[in-house]
C-alpha cells in the first residue's frame, strides 16, 4: 500500500509539472503559428514576452524556410556562459527545444531551406538536423575580415558585413555559376557608424541593415533601399518610428513567408554589454509597402 501511495504521488507531480506547461530549459508549451504568439501590427513590439525576449541577452530571431523552425541566440546567463544558438522545432503543431550550439556567426538560412548560413561558414540540411560547420572557402574567410551576418537570396548573391573593415557591406554575386569576387555596396548602404547586419530579400528587391546615421532617431536604426528598375539601389529609407526607437535596433530579417520583420532592441545599456537587456522584436512586414517610393 505504501509503494501505491508513493506512486501515485510521483504520477500526481510528474502530470502537475506537465500541466503547468514547462518543457526543459523552462520553456512553456509553444503551440500554434510563430511559436503560439499573437501576431503584430505596424508597430514593433516584443516577440514572445518572458518565453523568447526575457530580462537578459536574446539575439537574433530567425524562422527557417517552411516556418517549422525558430532559432534565436542567447547567452552570458546562469545556464549558457557564452553564445549560444537555441533552437526550436514544431511537431504535431507544439514547438520544442531540439538543439543547441555554439554560435559562430549569425545564423541566415538560404530562401530553399538547404543550408544554413554562419558568417564565413554554413551547414548543409541533413536527415533530422545539420551537417558540422563548413567553410564558404578563401574568398570568405580571411583573417582581415569580420564577417558576422551573411545573406542570401534565391538567385545566390552574398551579402555581408565586415566589422575589420570600418564596418563596411560587401556584395558577391553568382555568373554563370560562378562565384564572385565581392565588392563593396555603394554610399547608399556604406554610410554613417556601425554600419551591419544586411538581409536581402529572396527576389533581391530590397535591401536592409542597420547604421547609426544623421537624422536619425538616436542610436543605430533599421534602414532599407529598393532596387531600382536599373539595377541600382535607391536611396536609403529610415524604417520610422514605427519600428525604431531611440535605442539600439539591429538584425532585422523578415519571415520566409513574408509576413512579419524580427529584429534586435537594446532595452538597457547596462555597465557591462555582456550583462545588457537586449530583446527581439517584430512588426508586421507590410510596412515595407508603405515605405516603397511610389512610382
């Protein structure tokens, strides 16, 4: 009889500890489109509040084609010492935590879904996960670069920052199957402070990334160019207040679906940019369309 008692205890906490929606690193249970959350309107806000954007270091949030996976990056805490990537698959409709990694660069995602992108290197998709980090080769990995986002779009052109460089944007683009040599985007992109983090859209008709610039609203913003009918890029659009602040707003990238931009808000500076309050944020993408200069 006592070993009964003892065992519906332990049933009784193992069901209560499950209904109280906690999975392992103290997520809840996720479930639905966008890890359960309600979706923005034009103006940014946190994306998921205490589960994702808590009180400390969260990076980088990015969906993987076919919006099945979540992955985002944090560290400096209790439970990760340095960055980290965490990342978040959906089955049967309930997100959970299925890997983590070191980061070494920002995590991008090719438009197909094959690869992702890590700086000066990638992972190829494989049966239930990723293959180990590989290299892009010479023309990427120099030591006088600092590369730390890389993006792609669906005809294969790089796009990339370089930190060593005075914080500069370079662009590579595929003829003929063939890779080349980069060069660097034109003032339009290269001007202002910290100039960083570019994503190019899947067809290539836009552009964004984040500067510190004149006439801005304080800190490092969101700034976008179209690509013009000659194949140039248009002049550079601040995002507005809508989606920036006076903070620091960075990383922005938009959804494979096109629905929604995610991005970076420094919330705090704090003593110490190891300890500061940094949280993702997300707007409805459609503010895109309203910035488009009207031909």
């Amino acid at each position: 009889m006592k070993r009964l008692h003892i065992f519906i205890a332990l049933l009784v906490f193992v069901l209560s500890m499950a209904s109280s929606g906690f999975a392992e690193d103290e997520y809840p249970v996720l479930e639905g489109p966008y890890l359960g959350q309600k979706p923005p309107g034009m103006v940014a806000e946190p994306f998921a509040p205490g589960v994702i954007s808590k009180s400390g270091w969260e990076l980088e949030g990015v969906f993987a084609p076919g919006m099945k996976e979540f992955y985002f990056t944090t560290g400096f805490n209790e439970k990760y010492e340095r960055p980290t990537v965490i990342g978040f698959r959906q089955e049967n409709d309930i997100w959970t935590k299925f890997m983590d990694f070191r980061r070494d660069g920002e995590v991008t995602f090719s438009p197909d879904g094959k690869r992702m992108y890590m700086a000066e290197g990638y992972r190829e998709r494989i049966e239930g996960g990723w293959s180990e980090r590989k290299s892009l080769g010479p023309m990427f990995d120099r030591e006088d670069w600092g590369i730390m986002r890389l993006s792609v779009s669906a005809k294969g052109t790089y796009v990339f920052d370089d930190y060593k460089s005075n914080d500069v944007i370079r662009i590579s683009k595929l003829k003929d199957g063939k890779r080349q040599e980069p060069t660097l985007l034109g003032p339009v992109v290269n001007t202002g402070k910290w100039t960083a983090h570019p994503f190019i859209a899947p067809d290539e008709s836009y552009l964004i990334w984040d500067s510190e610039r004149e006439g801005g609203f304080g800190d490092s913003d969101l700034y976008i160019s179209f690509r013009q009918e000659d194949g140039s890029w248009g002049p550079a659009i601040n995002m507005g207040e809508q989606v920036n602040s006076d903070k620091w707003d960075a990383y922005a990238t938009v959804t494979p679906d096109g629905k929604y931009i995610l991005f970076n808000r420094r919330i705090d500076d704090g003593s110490d940019s190891e300890k500061r309050n940094i949280d993702i944020y997300w707007v409805d993408a459609k503010i895109i369309e309203t910035l488009r200069p009207k031909t």
